[in-house]
C-alpha cells in the first residue's frame, strides 16, 4: 500500500507492475500543482479540467507502452506533457494571436476557423475582449488611431484627415500603439507564438 512517503520514482514502477491505487497516489500528490499550472496558462475552468485529464491519459499510455524512462523525474515529465497540450490547444483553437515586426496588424486576425463551433465563438469573443480591454490602457491618441485602422478600417490618409494630424504622425502613432500593446502584453504575461 502506497503512503504519503513513498517516492514517485517507487510509485511509478508499482504502477507499471499492475498497482492502479500507485497512479491515484501519484495524481492526488500531483494535482494541485498539474491543475493551477494549465489554469494559470488557460484561465478557463473546463478546458483546464480536459487539458489536465489527457494529460493523465497521456501518462497512462505512456506507462502502459513501458516507454517512460524519466527516473526520478515524475513531475516535470507530466508538467511537460501538460505544457505540450497546452500549446495544442491554442494552437487548434487560433487563440494565441501572431505579434511579429513584419506583420503588425497580425494581433487582430484571431480566429480564421471555417466553420466557428460554440466553443470557437466564446473563446474570439474572449480574446476580442481581452484585446479591447489592453487597447484601453494605450495612450488615448493611440488608442483612437488603433481603432480606427482596426476596427473602422480607415486609411491612415483619412485618419490623418478626421485627427487632423499628418499622415506621417498618424503612422507613427500606430507604430507607438503596437509596440505599447506589446509592453501591455508582457507586462500581463499573455502568450503570444509565432
């Protein structure tokens, strides 16, 4: 009977040998630390809970296939499986936005789903969301050039027309907007991939 005490490394190989209570253990010891990890990367209760289970199914075949071979080294194998799920579920989902010097409006094309299911729909709303709310801490001069090239899709020629500012400060206004955003994001620690 596996305690509180018995190493994971010890746990692991019991489980191997057919002890499925050394896997519960292993889960119990491990789960708050596995969860608040996925949580603190996703902030959605549900997709963390279904990250965190193929995170579990993941180990278990692995253990099952006899291929793990991380001795000693339980938790930060799963905090890498759990890592790799992440980045496949933002990478299915298109929330993570691209943010690259060459593509500047890029931040904006969220989602380009075909076929946008219940799930997709919450999760653009989300990011759109989340987005606006960064674009109320810019600069107020900013903030007004930003939106009406994203979301009025205006030309910087008529943007400079309504500000009543010159072509060259409308543009360069929204090179300060994009790269404020940018500090906004870090300084949120939202992630961001190319």
């Amino acid at each position: 009977m596996a305690n509180i005490q018995t190493p994971d490394a010890l746990l692991v190989q019991n489980y191997v040998a057919g002890d499925e209570n050394a896997l519960a253990t292993l889960i119990k010891r491990h789960e708050s630390r596995i969860f608040g990890f996925i949580y603190s990367k996703i902030a959605d209760r549900d997709i963390s809970n279904d990250i965190f289970q193929d995170t579990f199914i993941k180990v278990i075949k692995t253990l099952k296939s006899n291929s793990y071979n991380e001795e000693g080294k339980f938790l930060p194998w799963v905090m890498r499986i759990s890592h790799n799920l992440i980045i496949d579920h933002f990478r299915k989902t298109k929330k993570m936005p691209l943010f690259r010097e060459t593509e500047e409006f890029s931040i904006f094309s969220v989602m380009s789903d075909d076929s946008p299911t219940i799930e997709s729909q919450l999760i653009t709303a989300q990011v759109e969301h989340d987005i606006k709310k960064l674009i109320e801490e810019l600069p107020v001069d900013q903030k007004e050039v930003l939106v009406m090239r994203m979301y009025q899709d205006m030309s910087f020629k008529e943007i400079s027309e309504i500000t009543g500012v010159s072509i060259n400060t409308s543009l360069g206004r929204m090179r300060y907007a994009l790269m404020n955003l940018r500090k906004v994001i870090d300084k949120h620690q939202i992630v961001l991939t190319n």
